[in-house]
C-alpha cells in the first residue's frame, strides 16, 4: 500500500515537473536543523535572484529560469534523495551548501556529467581543473581562507608570527578539518604554533573547549564554524572575556545571525568574507521585480546580510555561467554538458558585475580547463556592534600560492590515482 | 475469504514446525521473493534504488540485528549507531587493503570485525541490565565515534577525515561507486537481506534463539533450569553485531558511497533503529522490516506528497512531516504497544475467520 502511495506520489510529482524548456536549478537548501540559521538567508538570495531574472529579463537569454528546491536538512542522506528526484528534471548545476553533501555527490555528478559548484566550501582540491572535470569552487576555497587569515594576521604583527600560538577551532566533520593541512604547513613557513580544538555536531556544548581555550591563551583563535556552532562560540569567547579583536571565523562564521545573539559582548568579532557587502542597486531591483510581487523566497526579510548577498552571488555566478555557455553553443536551451562549459569559460569582471547591479561583489577572476578554483581572495570584516554592521577592514587579500598550489595538486594527484582518472587539459 | 485452510493438512513435524505453516502465506512469501528478485530489478530507477528501496533493504538489516539483541535477547542497546561505524570503516579499510579480494567477502569479514567489537562491548551485560545496559552500550557510541574521528589510520589520513567506497565489481558488474547501476545496487542490497533474514529466522526458531528468549524472560528462571547467562548473552551480541555490521559496511560502500562518522553514524542513527525496532515489533523479524519501511518509506512519501504534490514550502513541509511521523508513533504505540507485526498478528487471525468469525 505504501509503495503505491508513494508511486502514485511520485507520478505527481512527475507530472508537476516543469516543461523541459526551462533551464532547471536545483536548490538542496536546508530551512530546518541545526545548520538552518544560514541556510535559510542563502537559500533565500540564492532563489530571489533567479526570480528576477525571470522577472526583470525575462528568463536567461529568453529561457525562463526553473528554481527547484529541496529540503535536505544538512543530511546526506537526504542530499542522495534531492540528488535522485531532481537530476532526472534536467538539473543544469549542484550546489548543496555542505561539504558532506558535496564529498558524496562529486563521483556521482562525475558520473552522470552535471556540475557541481562549491563556492568556498567542498572539496578544496577541486580547483584543479585537469582532474575534476565536473567540479568548481571558484572563486575561492578552504585553503585559500586559511592562508588569508594568517596573511592578516601577518600583516598585523608587521610581518612575523613566530613564537605566536593559534588555535584553531572547528567544527568536527570534513568541513571543519579540511583547513588543517594548510594551517600546518603555514605555521612550518611562519613559526607560530598550532593548536586544533574539535567541536562535535551540532555544537551547542563547548564549555571544555572554551576552558581549553582559557587555559592555554593562545594570541589568535580561528574559527571554521556552522550553524549553531558559531553563536556559541562567540558567546562562549564572551564568557571567557577572550579578546574578540584575536577572533577570526571563516566565511561561514560571519554572518548577522552569528554574532547578534552575544549583544554587545561580540564586538569586534572578526571574520573572513570573499564577497562584500553592501546596499548594491540589484537589491532595488529584487524588491520592485521579486517582493513587491509577492515572489520572494522565504519571509523576505534577509536581503543584503551577509549569507543572503552570497546566495545572490552564487545565483548570479550559475546565470553568468548560462548566458556564457548559451554564447558558446549558440542555443538558449543548454544542457548541464553545455553548462560545464559555461562555467569553465566564466570571466567575472569590474564591469560585468557593475552591469550586473552589483559593483565590487566579489573579485575579478576567470575560469579556466585547468584552474577551477578562481583567484582565492578573501577580506577580513569585523563586527560592529552598536551599529549592527559588517565593516570590511581590508581590500580583497591574496593567499599563499606557494603554499597551496602544492598541496592542491598534492590531493588531487591522490584522488586521479585512486580513481583512475586521465588527466585533462593537455 | 482470503485464508482457504480447508485441505492444509500436516502430515509430519518438519512441516508442522515450518516458518510458514500456512500455504497462502507460504506462496505469498515466494511471491514476494520473485517480485524482489524478477520484477523490481529490471524497473527499478536511481530515484527508486538510490532514496527508497537501498535504504529500506539496509536499515532492515540492521533492525533484525537490533531486534536479535532487544527484542530476543532482552539486552537494551544504544550503540547500534556506533557498530555499524565499526562495520563501515573496517569494510573501508579491507577494500582499500586488499583491492583484489572481492567486496561480498569484505563486507562479510566487517560483520565478523563488528561481531568481535559488539562482544568486547558486550561483556558489561553479564554484570548490568536494563537501563544501565543502555547507558554502557551508549558510552560505547560515543567511543566509537570519537575513536574513527581521532586516529588518522581509519580514514587512510585523508585529509576531510571522510572515507569514500573506490569501484569494486561482483562478477565484473559494479556494485559500489559511482558507476554503479539501480539494479545492482539494489540486487547486492536484496541478496544480503534474503540470506540474513532467512538466517535470522531460523536461528531465532532454534536452541540458540529459545536461550536468548529465556534470558529476555527472566534470566534467573533461565540460569536455574540450564541456559547459560555468558553464552547466551555474548551470542546474542555477537550475532547482532555482525548484523549491524554488514549493514553499516553496505550503507557506506553500497549506498552512499562517503560517509564521515559523526554525521553518518551517530546517536540519531541509534534511536532512528531502535525506533524501527520498536515500531515494528520487538522480537519479530517481520517487525523489523515492518519498522524500517515505516520510518524509511514514510518521510519520502509525505515530502513527494506535501512538496511535490501540493506544492507546500520546502521547509513547511520538513516541519509537518516530523510532527506527522511522530503523531503516528504514538497512535500506534497506544493503539498497538507490540508494534506493527502485532498488528499484522491480529489482523491475520481476524482475516483467517473471516467472514465467519465465532
């Protein structure tokens, strides 16, 4: 009986599906859970943009762009079921905002050629093009945020950390240790001492942790943190009265939802960010074309925070990579193969993202066969407060190629061999 | 009506004392077996195999393993999640060791590993019981967890601490990676659950499985009129264990392919196959298939409803569907406290009579 509730479920769901005209844009969001704090705002921007263009252009180069979401909860197991239900519809590009989802979808996207992008998160090694075909994470990744933060850090001791010690706090799961290689081999290159403290899933409980932290007053603490886990870190950092001025989050622990909760105690709060924010005019536009229509995702309420203008970014980066890759292939209906090529032909300009409405958003950088990982910079902004604002203190900071570039070819080499992949490019 | 008893005559023990005594059940059975084996694998698609029926097959195994321990044996586990970690990651390890030898062995010699493990773990339950029992099988979740998150050796060093299934074929047909079809995903998945299913059946009907009844009814009667407590209760972990096990070795290498530990084998995934176990029916191994379709095929079929039949918000829908999952849990726990195959249990005695009922 269930089995043919659920099939005659399934048929609907089938026969909903839309005309397969459209350009289709699978979003794996998570509105629910402990990761839902940041995944709402993102989900949110993510689809508003798409609303837009369908609104304002009239789809992407006249094809109307379909938006179909699906809650995965920050589970794999139901990332594998959004997977399966939408890659049948025509899916043009992955991205599931979680780097577990993204470890088990890069050999099944491989496999029935769709691609996968990761902006800033997933599988760091992806950057080189000659081994993941079908995966990006431009325009920056993990490693590229961890030799940022010690480059700032650099920058404020006048070029030397020795003798300094860091500790890093994260999140225990792929995401939250993937830094760690890169932190390493900075710290042989800089002097300083590391120190890794893991916080268990979800990360309501870091009280032993923050006693550690107390115990041992390192100069610096970063953070790679999610959901919950950052709110009370930076409460917990509070309490310990730790200086908020030596704590540095990732770009994924910087964001309003992160830091309001601790009031005025999170002031100072650092973090890394690899778009800017700021009251760009796509925003009016989203309000008269999207909000104003009744259209928007979710209650509406996000535009411009910081989570929101990087859904907008990473939806503005797929309709980029569409309208290059409808260029290229001279139709308006691409498919996910036309897509790729798109995506690895992208060039994101100054002028094109002032066309775009939205003026220094990211940084300058093109794709290519080889490189998938753009040009890795990232800024530092801190919290303010009194006035409940992100102020970016830095401009657009260059990582350490010389550091990363080995290690990225490093992994990836691994990956090819134990894949038994061909290398591409060449 | 649907029973037609006249003329089902047994003429000897063995087919008195046989699984299914009764022959419309008995051919049902092997219609079931022939619809599994002949029907489904030459329709089955991704979306089937990969969100519906690769879980359902898998999380069955483990409920009939969870199911040996608390519904047979008695023995409250909380570690169910832990164990099937043990499965996967030892599963992992002897795949990227020994590339040659082929993966059935392998996910085989992970259920025996998890076997060795659950008896180490098992050894407090012949000192504690009941809710102490269950916090010590909990202290063994966490170690578990803790322990594949701390030594690099598990997970090869790799760098996200994450372990990945490289391609292994059964007879030249890929079975995990990505390149694996819907079928044979689903075939290996059915193989293993006909074999240990069967098996369970038969060794819960047999000398070992009536020691394990009679410890979970009252273990000093038991001792008293000769069932050795330390066999029985280390058999039963052992037998469980390897039942978890093998499932945990096929949702890492069959079905999802990457796991990391924390997410994919902590205390959630516990109570989700105590729940099954619940649910289903302790002591009963229609019950744990029972159980692991309702909390497997349930979600699915209320988020295709809500999401893509009324078009609901995603996250709407995600809420309601806890908050009906949950309200069907306790109407059928007061409804029916001995699960799902209670349920059957009444219905097929009423079905038998019918339309005649004294």
């Amino acid at each position: 009986m269930k089995l043919k509730l659920a099939s005659a479920a399934l048929g609907a769901l089938v026969a909903a599906s839309p005309a397969l005209a459209d350009l289709v844009f699978p979003d794996l969001s998570y509105r629910t859970g402990a990761y839902a704090a940041g995944g709402i705002p993102f989900s949110d921007g993510y689809q508003d943009y798409f609303a837009l263009v369908n609104e304002r252009d009239g789809g992407i180069g006249g094809v109307k762009a379909k938006v179909m979401e699906c809650e995965t909860g920050y589970n794999t197991e139901k990332g594998v079921e959004c997977y399966e239900a939408t890659k049948g519809e025509g899916a043009l590009i992955y991205q599931p905002l979680s780097t577990g989802i993204t470890y088990q979808l890069i050999p099944k996207v491989s496999a029935d050629q769709i691609p996968l992008h990761t902006m800033g998160y997933g599988r760091t090694s992806a950057a080189n093009g000659k081994v993941f075909e079908w995966v990006f994470n431009y325009p920056a990744n993990y490693w590229d945020a961890a030799s940022v933060a010690i480059k700032y850090l650099l920058d404020e001791n006048g070029g030397d950390l020795s003798g300094k010690t860091i500790t890093l706090l994260y999140h225990n799961s792929a995401y939250g240790k993937e830094p760690i290689r890169t932190l390493e081999e900075l710290s042989k290159k800089h002097g300083y001492t590391l120190n890794t403290i893991p916080v268990d899933h979800p990360g309501q409980e870091q009280k032993s942790q923050w006693l550690q932290i107390r115990r041992e007053r390192p100069d610096y603490v970063i953070m790679w943190g999610w959901g919950v886990m950052n709110q009370v870190a930076i409460q917990e950092a509070a309490n310990i009265r730790f200086p908020m001025e030596n704590f540095i989050g990732n770009w994924w622990a910087g964001a309003e939802h992160d830091v309001t909760p601790a009031g005025a105690a999170a002031d100072g709060y650092k973090s890394l960010n690899m778009n800017r924010i700021a009251d760009y005019p796509v925003f009016a536009d989203i309000k008269t074309h999207v909000h104003d229509k009744g259209l928007a995702a979710g209650d509406g309420s996000n535009v411009g925070k910081v989570l929101y203008t990087r859904g907008m970014y990473a939806a503005m980066l797929a309709v980029e990579a569409a309208k290059t890759a409808q260029e290229i292939h001279g139709t308006p209906d691409i498919t996910a193969a036309m897509m790729r090529d798109g995506m690895e032909a992208l060039v994101m300009d100054a002028a094109k993202m002032e066309a775009l409405g939205a003026p220094g958003i990211g940084p300058e950088f093109g794709v290519s066969c080889t490189d998938h990982g753009g040009s890795g910079m990232g800024i530092v902004q801190q919290w303010n407060a009194s006035e409940g604002k992100w102020v970016a203190l830095t401009d657009y900071i260059m990582p350490d190629d010389a550091i990363i570039a080995p290690l990225v070819e490093e992994d990836s080499m691994a990956y090819a061999s134990e894949n038994n992949l061909s290398l591409r490019c060449e | 009506m649907f029973y037609r008893e006249a003329g089902d005559f047994k003429t000897s023990y063995s087919e008195d004392s046989q699984t299914f005594p009764i022959r419309f059940d008995r051919y049902r059975y092997y219609a079931v077996l022939v619809v599994a084996f002949a029907v489904i694998p030459f329709v089955v698609d991704d979306y089937w195999a990969n969100a519906i029926l690769v879980p359902f097959l898998i999380y069955s195994i483990a409920a009939i393993g969870l199911n040996i321990l608390t519904g047979y044996c008695g023995q409250v586990s909380l570690g169910t999640g832990g164990f099937m970690a043990v499965g996967a990651y030892a599963c992992y390890k002897l795949m990227t060791a020994f590339p040659d030898v082929s993966i059935v062995l392998h996910v085989i010699a992970a259920g025996f590993i998890t076997a060795g493990v659950g008896v180490l773990f098992g050894l407090p339950s012949l000192r504690i019981k009941g809710f102490y029992l269950a916090v010590a099988t909990l202290a063994a979740q966490f170690f578990l967890v803790w322990l594949f998150n701390k030594v690099p050796w598990f997970y090869n060093y790799s760098a996200s601490g994450q372990i990945s299934a490289p391609e292994r074929t059964v007879l030249g047909i890929a079975v995990t990676g990505p390149e694996t079809t819907a079928w044979a995903k689903y075939l290996i998945c059915l193989l293993f659950v006909v074999v240990l299913a069967w098996a369970a059946r038969n060794l819960t009907r047999g000398t070992i499985g009536r020691s394990w009844m009679a410890i979970r009814d009252m273990d000093i009667a038991a001792e008293i009129i000769g069932v050795n407590p330390l066999k029985a209760k280390l058999t039963a972990f052992a037998v469980s264990s390897f039942y978890i096990g093998i499932a945990g070795a096929l949702f890492f290498a069959v079905y999802l392919g990457a796991v990391e530990v924390g997410e994919a084998f902590g205390i959630q995934k516990s109570f989700l196959i105590l729940f099954m176990v619940i649910i289903g029916g302790l002591g009963s191994i229609f019950g744990s298939f029972a159980g692991a379709a309702f909390l497997v095929l349930l979600p699915v079929l209320l988020k295709n409803v809500l999401v893509g039949g009324m078009g609901w918000p995603t996250d709407l829908a995600a809420h309601i569907e806890l908050m009906i999952v949950g309200a069907l849990i306790i109407v059928f726990l007061i409804a029916e406290p001995h699960g799902l195959a209670q349920l059957w249990r009444i219905g097929k005695e009423k079905l038998r009579l019918w339309p005649f009922p004294h």
